[in-house]
C-alpha cells in the first residue's frame, strides 16, 4: 500500500484524501487544531463560499455530490443595492446557471465524515506540523502541551493553507521563488438573521452586495433563511477603516451613512464588528511546489488568491482532483505526478489570482457603471444567440472547467467583438432591441470566421 502523509484537514487535504484513500492509498492526514466534533466553533471564521463547476466535478469524483446538495443555496445573481435604495440585478449566467453558497463549516465537517468512513485514511488532530527532515523523511510535530513527536512519511504533500508550516521551511531552500501581496482591504464576518431577511424580502437565491467603492457588504445566503455577511473596509490609514473605526458612535455614524438599508439587517451589528476577527486578503505565488518524489504542495499553501472571484476553494479541488489523475497517470513515479500537476496548474493558479484581484476591483466599483453593464448587456445577448459558442469570462471561469489561462487568453478577441458593437448607435441606446440583435449576430459572425481563434 503506497502511504500519503497529508498535513491540513481543511476543505483540500479532506478531498484530496478521499480520492487517494479510493485509488487505494493509506493516507494520514495530521491537523493542527482539536477535532470540531468535540469543540465550539470559532465565530467569526465561517464566511460563506460559493461553489461553481469546477468545484462540484471533484467533489462528485469523491461520490459527495448529492450530500453536499443538501448543504447548498442555488445563486443566480447578484443584487446590487446601491444608493438611494435602487435595486438591480445582475445574473450570472444563463439557463438557470448558479453558483451554490454553502457554508464553509458544514462543508468542512462533511468532508471530515467522509474522510473518516474512507477505507485507508486516517485523521489525526491536535498535532502541529512545525517541519519535516528531508534526509531522514520524518515530520515534527507538537500537541497542545508542545510535546514533539517525530514521525516518518513516505511523501509528504502540505495542504497547511496560506501560512503553510511545510512551504515555510521550503523557502528556506535554495531555488525557492516566493511572493505575497495582501490587499490593502480585509474582511469581517456579519450576520443577518432569518427574521430580519424575511421582514425585509431579501432574495434568497441570490449573493447580496452593497457596493460603495472603497466599502462593500456581501451577504450569502444560508438554507434557514438568514445570510452571512462579509463586510469589506480598508485595514490602515483611511478616514473610514476597521483600524479608525474603534467606538461604537463612529461606527454607527458611518454605517448609518453608507448601509442604512443594511443595518436595520443586522441586530448584532455591533457585537459582531467588535468582536469578529479582520480576516486579510492575500495572494501567495511560489515554485516549485515540489522536492523531488517527496514533498509537494496543494491549495493555498501552493496558490493563495483572494476571495472575490469565488475560486479558492473550487481551485483546491480541482488541485485534487488533477494531482489525483496525475498519480494515477504515473503510478509508480511520484516525481513524475508532481512535475506534470505543476506544468497543468501554475500557470492557470498565477491567472486566477490576478483576475481575483482585478474582480475585487470590478465588484466595489464597475458593478454601477454604466458602460461596464452595457458591456455585460451584450455578452449576455451573444450567449444567448451562441449558447454553445460565446461564455463570458465570468461563464467560463465558473461554469466551464475550461483552465484558467485559456478562459482569460479569450478575452482580448471577445473584447474586439464589443468594441466593434459599441460603435452602433442602436446597441447603445438598447442592446435588446430586434435591429441590436441582427447586429450582434452579424458581428459575431464576421469576425468568427476570420479564422480568429475561438
């Protein structure tokens, strides 16, 4: 049996440990914090993510599909509450496509309890990885008591997260690229209560958003009912940041101003922006992920993005289900599975963390202008015309499992299309009108068969 040493038990190290526990690996996966059957969750730390296609294909690899169902919120669109109390609604896709809010806890715990029921796959926590010895393939470890213990592993794959304990100690060897880029804006948990959702008619099947260019609320919803909120602010210097906002009168002064459709949300608003923790925005790009057959990176101990795109998680698992396929391509030589998952995923993992940091961007200030949605008019005109050609960007990212790289290498002859349309009169004054439509479809036609790579 070819044994796998995992360190994290989070959403990655759980997948990738059933999918490898199923191709018949004994697998051993060792996580630093008690086992959450036995301890209270940390508040605060439970910000909703959203799944998308690629995200689903891997857990569906696991044979989790339908249980996780049972967990998500279907999302078909953003609703922008914008000032002076005007609402719209922008959809993500076509056809009934949605991305599925799901709580990152539930999640989580799901996963542990397929782990668990695996054959061949163990989880060990209280154990702190704090390095491993190369020469000798041992890894450290401290319980609570800083007690070490030393253990052997046969190969060693870090999905200890964006403060990875094993990518640290990789950096101190020669060869060793490493960045990191935080955004200047962090994050903090909000909530919503099912009453105050109902009371007020808040959409269940869509994500929420209060965008006031640098500040912006973004509430997903839960399956009872209530939502849970990210409440993005700038962490230093500013006028208005979580660091100047330090009493209670000037918080509510200020959030009375921005949100005041917001706030009557939020009972705990107070409670909770005073005592949730900041939770910072960070991109990480290393390489190699890997030491030779021994070691390897995965998740956001390899690729840390930003969350605004909705891809940290989704990117895990498709790390999963890809290094998965690499080992089963070459399974008697681990180097081999590490090099070719690192030549299918860098560069797809560095283009998603630009274009997470570009969306960031797109979500707190493009979402209200008009130009940006006259452009979004027309792609969703072209896709309907062209269901099976035309995606924009945004479909291809989350409703293909089309790689990263290619999705975005698309853009700039989508982008020539628009321009080109943007010069009608006619598409400007309503992209949706019978004379806009014949347009469209003649300017995509033309320039499709200019033998221009779709």
């Amino acid at each position: 049996m070819k044994e796998i040493t995992i360190i994290g038990a989070g959403l990655t190290g759980l997948l990738l440990g059933i999918l490898l526990g199923r191709r018949g690996y004994s697998v051993q996966i060792y996580e630093r914090n008690k086992d959450p059957k036995h301890t209270f969750a940390k508040l605060g730390k439970s910000i909703n993510l959203t799944l998308c296609k690629r995200g689903v294909n891997a857990l569906k690899k696991a044979g989790l599909e339908d249980e996780v169902q049972k967990l998500w919120v279907p999302v078909y669109g953003r609703c922008l509450h914008l000032s002076g109390s005007q609402i719209e609604i922008q959809p993500y896709g076509n056809y009934g496509e949605a991305l599925y809010s799901i709580s990152r806890q539930e999640l989580n715990a799901l996963l542990l309890s397929a782990a668990q029921k695996t054959s061949g796959v163990s989880v060990v926590f209280g154990l702190k990885c704090i390095g491993y010895d190369l020469s000798r393939s041992t890894i450290s470890l401290i319980d609570e008591h800083q007690h070490r213990t030393e253990l052997p592993f046969v190969t060693l794959i870090g999905a200890d997260g964006s403060y990875s304990a094993i990518r640290s100690q990789m950096q101190r060897g020669f060869g060793f690229n490493y960045s990191q880029f935080y955004s200047k804006h962090v994050n903090k948990e909000l909530t919503i209560p099912t009453e105050n959702a109902k009371a007020c008619k808040l959409k269940q099947n869509y994500i929420h958003i209060w965008p006031r260019n640098e500040f912006m609320i973004i509430a997903f919803p839960n399956r009872d009912g209530s939502f849970t909120c990210t409440l993005q602010l700038p962490a230093g210097d500013n006028n208005i940041s979580f660091k100047n906002l330090n009493t209670e009168s000037e918080m509510l002064y200020h959030f009375r101003k921005l949100f005041p459709d917001a706030i009557v949300l939020m009972p705990k608003l107070i409670e909770e922006f005073f005592q949730n923790p900041e939770i910072p925005m960070m991109t990480i790009r290393c390489s190699p992920w890997y030491i030779e057959d021994k070691i390897l990176l995965i998740g956001d101990a390899a690729h840390g993005i930003w969350p605004s795109y909705g891809q940290g998680a989704n990117a895990g698992f498709e790390d999963c289900e890809i290094l998965s396929k690499c080992m089963e391509q070459y399974p008697d030589n681990m180097l081999a599975s590490f090099i070719e998952f690192q030549d299918k995923r860098k560069a797809n993992l560095d283009t998603i963390a630009d274009l997470s940091e570009n969306h960031f961007n797109e979500i707190r200030h493009l979402v209200t202008d008009p130009n940006f949605l006259l452009r979004k008019k027309i792609e969703r005109k072209m896709n309907l015309l062209f269901p099976s050609e035309y995606f924009s960007l945004y479909s291809r990212v989350a409703f293909t499992t089309i790689p990263y790289k290619q999705a975005v290498d698309l853009e700039p002859f989508y982008d020539r299309i628009i321009d080109e349309l943007l010069k009608s009169q006619e598409i400007i004054l309503d992209p949706y009108s019978d004379e806009s439509e014949k347009l469209i479809y003649k300017t995509y036609k033309r320039y499709s068969t200019k033998n221009l790579c779709l």
